[in-house]
C-alpha cells in the first residue's frame, strides 16, 4: 500500500492510501492535536471498527496507544 501526504498544517494532516493494482485510494485525515483519524472508507462509522488505512496512518504517525473512543 502507497501512502501520499496530501496537506499538512501541523496538526491536520490529510493522506491519500492507495492499495497494488487499485486505481482510486482513500483518504485518511489525521489530527495530531486530539488524535482523531477519519478514513473515507466509513469503515469506522458503519461498524465501530478501525479500517487497516486508519491504522497505518495511526502507526505512521507513532501513536502507541489508541484513544479510548476507538476501543
């Protein structure tokens, strides 16, 4: 999986994950100052489930423990 830096300003951070042999990728938003990650799979919000493009930017950006709303 390819992750590209869309738009950074210091604590909103925008990335665009992009999977082998897939045309379109998703977009994964991430703020550094309430470390809140939104993903445009809706993955999260349809199951209550972290999406594996969520988590890679989460693990990306050195977050070692999961906010308690994700759990």
């Amino acid at each position: 999986m390819v992750m590209n830096e869309l738009t950074s300003d210091g604590k909103l951070h925008a990335y665009e994950l992009i999977g082998e042999g897939q045309k379109g990728g998703y977009l994964v938003q991430f703020n550094s100052d309430n470390c809140t990650v939104a993903c445009s799979c809706k993955m999260f919000e349809s199951t209550g489930l972290l999406c594996r493009h969520a988590l890679r930017v989460i693990n990306m950006k050195n977050v070692t423990k999961l906010p308690a709303r994700y759990i």
